[in-house]
C-alpha cells in the first residue's frame, strides 16, 4: 500500500486545491514507481499553476465579491489559515503598500519600519482571531459589499476603505458584518488590506 501526503495549498483566493492524504491499491515495485513519479509531477505541476497570476498579489480574488463570499465560506469553516490566506503578506506590505503610505513619508516612520510593520500584522492577527470566535461556525449568503469610507487611488494599488458585507442569515435576515477594514485594489485583483477594523 503506497501512502502520498499532500501538504496543503491555497490557491487563488484563498481556496484550498489539496489537503488530506489518499491510498492506491497495492502495485508490483516497478508500477508503483511510475505511479508514484507520475502523481508527484502532476502535483508539483498544479501547485505551480496555481501560484501564477497576471498580477502581482499571491491568493488574491478576482473580484471584491469573490472576497466577501470566500471569507463568508471560510468563517463557516472556522478557516484560520485560509483567512490568513486571503489578506496581504508582509512580503507584499513591505513592497506595495507601504511606499505608498502617507507614514512612509515621514523620516522618524521610515527609520522604524519593522516596529510599524509589526503593529499592524499583530493588529490584524488578533482582530481576525476575534473574529472568528465571534463568527465562525455561522453561515451568511452575500448580498453586496459596501464601503463607509473613499477609495483611496495610491500608484501601485488602490485602497477601498472601511468594507461592510451585507449578507443574509439562514433565516434571510440581512445584516450587515464588519469582518476586517480596506481592501487592497492592485492589477485587477482583491486582498485584505488588514482584519483590524478600528
């Protein structure tokens, strides 16, 4: 019996293309081998289709309504990691948004980037585990996504402030969920700027 793991992997927005571990049938040494070979091409193969993109942002939604729906499924699925998925990474941060911040600017911000970084990656962090303790196991259908605040036209990115998810209960109730702040806005493609909605 030949066992493959398959590490996890998030995709475009945030969606898992793996996970688990599946059995094939017992083969003779040399079958098994090429099935083997062969179900590991095939998966190095998906895996890095699945990490290319016209744009420059990893896991990013095509669209503002993608996002608000994946975060709606994630919430269900109690998904930390899949949450954590969907916004931006301090890869991205350090390379598009913050040289457009208006604190970058300043020459006291700029020779205190990393204490700045950190503030807002543990900001964000504990507001997204807050809110899933809050939210998650709960199922809520999109109706649209609103913002409270302007669009911000940066030159790398656009920032679609204060977003606001008006969606349906199971009882088609509609309310409207604070689940995280802006939207970063960059190539046609959608990612959370930060789940810190203060």
């Amino acid at each position: 019996m030949i066992k493959i793991n398959i590490i996890r992997n998030y995709g475009t927005c945030g969606k898992s293309l793996t996970g688990g571990s599946f059995s094939t049938p017992s083969l003779n040494k040399g079958a098994a081998r090429r099935l083997t070979t062969l179900l590991f091409a095939l998966l190095f193969l998906t895996m890095c289709t699945s990490k290319e993109s016209t744009g420059r942002l990893s896991n990013a939604c095509d669209s503002i309504e993608d996002l608000g729906k994946q975060v709606l499924e994630a919430v269900y699925n109690n998904d930390l990691e899949r949450l954590k998925a969907m916004a931006i990474t301090p890869e991205e941060y350090k390379s598009y948004v913050w040289p457009q911040s208006p604190i970058s600017k300043i020459k006291q911000w700029q020779e205190n980037y990393d204490f700045v970084r950190k503030q807002q990656f543990s900001r964000s962090s504990l507001a997204l585990r807050q809110m899933l303790a809050r939210y998650g196991g709960r199922q809520y259908t999109l109706v649209r996504v609103r913002f409270e605040d302007d669009t911000t036209d940066h030159t790398t990115y656009k920032a679609h402030r204060d977003a606001r998810l008006m969606v349906k209960n199971p009882d088609g109730k509609e309310v409207v969920l604070n689940l995280f702040g802006s939207i970063v806005e960059m190539d046609g493609q959608f990612k959370i700027m930060s789940f810190d909605t203060h």
